[in-house]
C-alpha cells in the first residue's frame, strides 16, 4: 500500500486505502476471507489488520473457537465504513447521471458589470428559473479585472471584455457588441438622420468609467480631425450615463446592447426606446463579450448547462 501523508504538524494523516481493507475484513469476519478478496497474502493482511487495530485503537476481530468474531466497536463501525467506502467509491467515480434541475437549489456568482445585468439580467433569470426554480443567481460588480474571483471559487462566471485572465481560464465569446450615441427623445440630436463629428461634439457629454477616466477611442478619433468633446460628467457605469442622457441634453457613449427592445417588444404599442440612439460619427471598433469560468467547473454538468443558457439567452437576443 501507498506510504502515508504526514500533515505539516507532524502528525500521520490516516491511510485511507486502509478504509478498504477494514470493510472488507468487517464484511467478512476473516482475515484470510479478506486476504482472498483484496488478493493479499494472509501474512500481508495479518500486517493490514495490525495497522487497522493500531489506527483504530481496538482488536476488531478476536479469536472465538476455531473462528474469529468482531467486537461491539467493529460491529458499530461496520456500516459507517461500508457507507464511507460507497461515497468514496461514488466521488473517484466519472459523473453520468443528469442533474435534477426541478429541485436543485444552488447559488450561481456572476462577475458582470451593470450594462450586463440590466440588457441580459432578466432574460437569463427568466430561463435558469424556468427550468431550476430553486437556483439563486448571484450577478456580483467588477469593480477590476482579476482572474481572481474565479482561481478562488468566489464566482462560477466571469462576463466581460476579454482581458489578461491567465491561461488556464477558460473563454467563449457571446456576442458582438459596438458603442453609440444616446440621447433623450426630444433631443436635438434625435431629429437628425446622420450626425456629424461637428454636431456630436457640439453637446456635452456624459462619460461611462469605473475609474473615473474621462477620455477612451472616441476622444482618439475625434482629435484626428480636430475636434474634442465637452465631458460634462463621469458616471460609474453604462446605464447611469443613460439615465444622464435622458434627463438632460448631455451625450451619452453606451453599448449597443443596452439599447434594444426585448424581443416581441417590437410592436406599435410596446414601451419606447429607453433612449434615441445614433451611429458615431468616427469610427470606433467593435467589442466580444465573452464569458469565463475556471476549468475546475469544465465537465461540472450544472456548470455547463449555466454556460449553455448564457450563450444562448444573449445569442436570441436582436441586434441594433
């Protein structure tokens, strides 16, 4: 058998292959019974049982006659062991059996940031609980970048930009995504068919950044042609620009994806638009929106089926 571990203080870490032998030699009341059965020499299971006696501070089998009984602490631990060695037998064992989605209560952590949340919260919520009642999904803030939340287990799911994860995280792209300029209905802006680098930098705007920085790509393109935006105000997140935007004559730079209707929403007498949106007047490129999970979670069937859900809620979703 395997050497045992020892643990940093010092102290022997059970041998678990042990476990074995004690439930055969308990089922069946035999040291040479159970020396056939593992395929051991009867000298190499006498040794076993005198480590089990040792570990387990008892005889366990004693001599009664030409036969040998077990004692009341081997006969109390016969079915816990029997019991151990069928869960352990079960975790080494490779996972076939679908999960029960009726009654599984589980709680998912997804890393996503607000424009996430508010175009796709609802529709995934809607899906994971029509087919899992009882799950919980947890959408928490990125407030950073950080494969951390996934190395440690704090989040089943990362959604986002693809950025430096590490390379053992493992991606899949969602969708396609491109920024555009919003405004509230009404605005000057909205009566326009195209607008102009000129028209757009002539309004102030309200800027989307967790870290406070007022200038990205847009700033970039538009000082190639001489031009430069008015920031009025920075907001945390996508949707508080837009909140800006429609209750005031600022700009807002959102994703497309935070602007379209949900689907069969499309009718005369559903709900407007939140905002008008505009193509750019420059060009800035557009954005993949993956997700991310550790490759702990890979074959985890409940795992996957989170992941399925989430390509397929964000891939039904239109496009503007």
């Amino acid at each position: 058998m395997p050497r045992r571990i020892t643990l940093q203080s010092g102290m022997p870490e059970a041998d678990l292959n042990l476990l074995i032998a004690l439930d055969v030699l308990l089922a069946d009341g035999s040291v040479a019974g159970a020396a056939r059965r593992l395929g051991l020499s009867a000298s190499a299971m006498s040794r076993t049982l005198t480590r089990l006696r040792e570990a387990t501070g008892d005889p366990l089998l004693v001599r009664a006659g030409r036969g040998m009984v077990l004692t009341p602490h081997a006969e109390a631990l016969r079915q816990r062991t029997q019991n151990a060695v069928h869960e352990a037998r079960a975790v080494l064992r490779p996972s076939t059996a679908e999960p029960d989605f009726s009654t599984l209560q589980r709680t998912f952590t997804i890393r996503a940031n607000d424009g996430f949340v508010e175009a796709f919260g609802a529709s995934l919520i809607a899906a994971a609980t029509a087919v899992a009642p009882l799950v919980c999904l947890r959408f928490a803030p990125k407030l950073e970048k950080t494969a951390t939340y996934l190395r440690d287990g704090s989040a089943d799911l990362e959604i986002g930009v693809l950025s430096e994860m590490g390379p053992e995280v493992r991606v899949q792209a969602l969708f396609r995504d491109r920024f555009l300029g919003a405004v509230r209905h009404g605005h000057p802006l909205a009566m326009e068919r195209e607008v102009s680098a000129e028209r757009y930098t002539a309004f102030g705007h309200v800027v989307a950044s967790r870290h406070g920085r007022a200038n990205g790509p847009v700033d970039e393109a538009l000082a190639g042609l001489g031009l430069q935006r008015t920031i009025v105000a920075v907001v945390p997140s996508f949707p508080a620009a837009l909140a800006v935007a429609r209750a005031s004559d600022l700009i807002a730079l959102v994703p497309a994806s935070l602007l379209i209707d949900l689907p069969g929403q499309q009718d005369a007498s559903a709900a407007p638009a939140p905002a008008h949106a505009f193509e750019l007047p420059v060009a800035t490129g557009e954005i993949t929106v993956s997700q991310m999970w550790h490759p702990r979670l890979e074959a985890d069937p409940v795992h996957r089926w989170l992941r399925q859900l989430t390509l397929a809620v964000c891939r039904e979703r239109p496009r503007v």
